[in-house]
C-alpha cells in the first residue's frame, strides 16, 4: 500500500519489486551500482520511491528488455 508524505506518493521496496516484476537483490545491487538514484526515507529509514523513481525503473527495464 503507498504511502503519502508531504503530499507525495511514495511506494516500498516491496511494492516497486511487485509493481515492476524484479527482485529484491536485482534494485538493491541497481541502487548498489548507480543505475537508480537512492531514493528518500521514511521516519524508520526504509527506503521509499517516489511515482517518478518507479516510472525510472521502468524505464530502465524497458532498455533492458531491448536487447
């Protein structure tokens, strides 16, 4: 379930693995390696991704399934 700060919409690691159809391990070592921003976090530390983070993590599986 997203969560809403500040106005924002903002969704879990396990909600962008969900959403995006990739593991856990595969946007930890993409967050590791540089290919997506580290993303904000919430009051308990948690990451939390922002609608345009996850329209980039789409947008970076797209290229992926290109080749």
């Amino acid at each position: 379930m997203p969560i809403v700060i500040n106005k924002k919409t903002y969704f879990r690691t396990a909600e962008v693995c969900k959403k995006t159809g990739i593991s856990r391990a595969t946007l930890l070592r993409w967050l590791k390696a540089g290919i997506i921003k580290n993303p904000q976090r919430d009051r308990r530390g948690w990451r939390v991704f922002s609608e345009s983070e996850l329209a980039s993590i789409n947008k970076e599986i797209n290229q992926i399934d290109r080749w």
